[in-house]
C-alpha cells in the first residue's frame, strides 16, 4: 500500500524574492509590504493578523492591541540582524514556506558588521531605478537591501543622488509603515519618481559609491558556509596595517584614518567591530578588498591605488564652479518674482548651486522662498483633497443606488484608484458618508 504524502500548504503566497544572489537583493522589509500587496491587504494588517502572532511575541502583540508604533518605529532592524530580525524572518518563512528570506537580510554578517551606524533611519530611493520599473511593470517595483546601508548616497547605474524626502509632501518616508505601498509615499500617495529633476554626482562620489557597490557585491555572493568567520582575522589585519605602514605607531595610523585612537585600540585588540563605512573606508585608502580585509591574514597593502585610477578612466571629469555672489543672487530674485513655486532644494538644482551654500549667503531670500513653497503645498493639498472628496461622493451614491454596499474597497474599484482611502482624511470622509446614510 503506498504511503500517503502530506503537502502542507503555504498561509501566504510563496513570493519569490527580487535579485537573489546580487547585490541588487531585495530588502526583507520591502518584500515584507509587497507581499502584503499581493494579498491585497496592508502590511499593517498583515503583521498584525498573521506575522505578529505567528511570532508569539508579547510586546508585539500588545502594540497590536494597543495601535502602538514600537514594531515599526525599529523596522530599519528587521533588515539586520537583531532578535527581531531573526524572528520576524522565522515568522514569515514559516508563513510562506521559504527557506531563504534571511537572504535578504544582515544575519548572517553579524560577526563582520555592527549594527551602529549601519542603516538609515528612513528609506532612501533612486527616482530613476523606481520610473524605470513602473515603465516596465509597476508589480516589479522593490526596494534593494543595499539602499538601506547608510553608507550608500548614490545611485552609480543613473548616476544621481539618492532621495529620502517625499516629492510632494517633502515627508521622509519611513522603512516600514502600515499603509505603505511600494513606489509610493505613505502620507500622500505620490509617486516617489516624481520628481522635476534628479541631483547628478561627482566624480569623486562615483568613485565612492562605486567601491561601496564593488565590495558589497563580493560580500554577497559568499556562501552561508563561507561567511562563518571570526573578528580576529579583521583585527589581525588591523594589526598588520598598523604595522607594516605605521610601524606599529598607533597615532600615525589613527591620525591617517581620521579616528580616535582608543576606538582604534579596540579595533586591533578585536574587542570592537568598525562601523561599515569605517571599514570600508579603510579599505578604499589603503587598496584592498572588504573580503581580503576579513578573509585574508596578513594583507599585503599596495599604495598605488589601481582601483581609482580604473574607475576614474571612466568618468568624464567634473568641472569645478567658483561661487558667484551677484550672478546667484539675481537668480534667487528671478524666482521670488515667478508665479510658479518650487522647493529650495529645485530651486538650488536650477542655480547650479547647493542648497547650504544659497542658505549661507542669502538666509533671507530663501526662507521667503521655503515660505512660499509650503504654503503653495498646502493650498494644493486642499485642493486635492476637495477633488478626491467629489470623487468619492460622486462613487458613494451611485454605488448606493445600484443596490451596492459602498466598501472601502468597492469605491476605490470604481474609481480605479487603489489605495485611495488609506488617506486618514478622505477615509474619515467615506465614514461620514456612511454615518449620514444610516442615519
């Protein structure tokens, strides 16, 4: 008699994740939002319902209970390697039947890394990956693990800046929120490669930023298996540097490396771990690998710094600008007597100038501008608002009068706009729609 096999099916889809095995790897806390898409619900309701008692944790719950912010206000660690990490992946591995979304994460470099200074505090982008995406299929959008490293300021593949404010509303967005959508802000559902301009980069950013990519990418095409190592290779090396280049001369080497000696000390003697822009920045100075830095005993160290001389073959040559006082304060003028309002960070773009310098030589013209600005964002706002309000009424009542319960999701359907009553303001407005037709 043949044995029966028991299947047990997944809770959640088995989502494949972005970029697997690249550099380019997608973050679990983005995964962790487009699965909640995929399910049409948002990744509130999903850590709430399903993630979060799954975890059997109780100050996750609680928070639940309560509306709390603690889970999400420490989102940035889920992409690290923290207990939180580990076991919000446990949960939802277990959810999905995957067995490696802990790819998609920090863990298993928590012998290498510190997670002081390691991520930022809230999402950064590149406008033109995110266009490109939703040109090519807006389901594909995804947020990189390598754009939460706090290191990271460019995108070398577009070669801009990378943004951290919304376009719209000029709100930080944050890593992890309940209503978030991908490529999208969650306070005012503009799309986050909205933006008039990107901000080009120098060639000394493309340089850094390109090595940061370089040394990352090694990083994470190692095994699991390769990556169980220990800190005393590192702090030997450290040992080796200091040395070799330094001859043992602990103030040279801190002085070379911009750093305190006693953090230094501790860096040697393997008490401590380097914050990773620390070490990468060492590496960058003295020409070696972040793996041979980690792997590698006894580095030998070459000064003559091939790896910048080979990036540099590639990039033209940034001209360098002398600041002209009277040229940039006309400009200034130019825009104080235009109709049409524009952030100072644009307006800067414009100019040719950045925003500290403008601020520095004329505070008074550009806080009129800044002004102005928000005020233009707030009358906008309102209007929208106004407009999306006619819209949800006009749905509202000819659902009504179809015999149809006007859901959340039955007007959003009608008006094609998914996600439109994620907006506390215009939800509250659907509520009272609802209350008055009850009454």
């Amino acid at each position: 008699m043949n044995k029966k096999v028991n299947f047990e099916r997944s809770k959640l889809y088995n989502l494949t994740p972005k970029g697997l095995r690249t550099v380019y790897v997608e973050s679990f806390t983005s995964y962790l939002i487009r699965i909640a898409s995929q399910h049409n619900v948002s990744p509130g309701h999903l850590v709430n319902k399903l993630i979060g008692p799954n975890m059997d944790k109780e100050f996750l719950l609680q928070s639940t209970l309560r509306g709390g912010n603690r889970f999400y206000d420490g989102a940035k660690t889920l992409n690290g390697f923290m207990d939180n990490s580990v076991d919000t992946v446990r949960s939802l591995e277990c959810l999905t039947k995957r067995n490696d979304l802990g790819d998609l994460t920090f863990q298993k470099w928590k012998g290498v890394l510190t997670i002081r200074e390691l991520f930022k505090s809230s999402l950064s982008w590149c406008p033109l990956c995110i266009k490109e995406t939703f040109e090519t299929g807006g389901e594909d959008v995804y947020y990189p693990l390598i754009w939460t490293l706090k290191v990271l300021k460019c995108c070398v593949i577009h070669n801009c800046q990378l943004l951290n404010q919304c376009p719209q509303c000029e709100k930080s967005v944050p890593i992890l929120h309940r209503q978030i959508i991908l490529g999208y802000c969650p306070y005012c559902y503009v799309r986050l490669d909205k933006v008039n301009a990107v901000i080009p980069i120098t060639k000394e950013d493309y340089i850094w930023n390109s090595f940061i990519i370089r040394n990352i990418e090694e990083l994470f095409s190692l095994t699991n298996k390769e990556a169980k190592i220990t800190r005393g290779n590192m702090a030997g090396n450290f040992r080796s540097i200091n040395q070799s280049i330094f001859k043992g001369n602990i103030d040279r080497f801190s002085q070379s490396i911009n750093v305190p000696r006693s953090t230094l000390r501790g860096w040697i003697n393997g008490v401590a771990l380097p914050p990773l822009e620390k070490q990468l920045r060492l590496c960058f100075k003295f020409n070696v690998s972040f793996i041979d830095i980690i792997f590698k005993p006894n580095i030998v160290v070459d000064f003559s710094n091939e790896l910048v001389k080979k990036e540099a073959q590639h990039i033209i040559p940034t001209a360098c600008f002398k600041f002209d006082y009277e040229i940039a304060k006309q400009k200034l003028e130019d825009y104080i007597y235009k109709e049409n309002s524009l952030s100072m960070e644009a307006i800067a773009l414009k100019i040719g100038y950045s925003k500290r310098v403008l601020y520095r030589n004329f505070p008074e013209m550009c806080r009129k501008l800044s002004r102005r600005h928000k005020q233009y964002q707030t009358e906008r706002k309102k209007y929208r608002i106004s407009i999306q309000k006619q819209k949800i009424s006009y749905a509202y009542y000819h659902l009504t009068d179809q015999g149809i319960y006007a859901s959340r999701r039955k007007v959003e359907t009608f008006l094609d706009e998914p996600g439109l009553l994620r907006e506390k303001e215009l939800q509250d407005y659907w509520k009272e729609l609802i209350s008055v037709s009850n009454n």
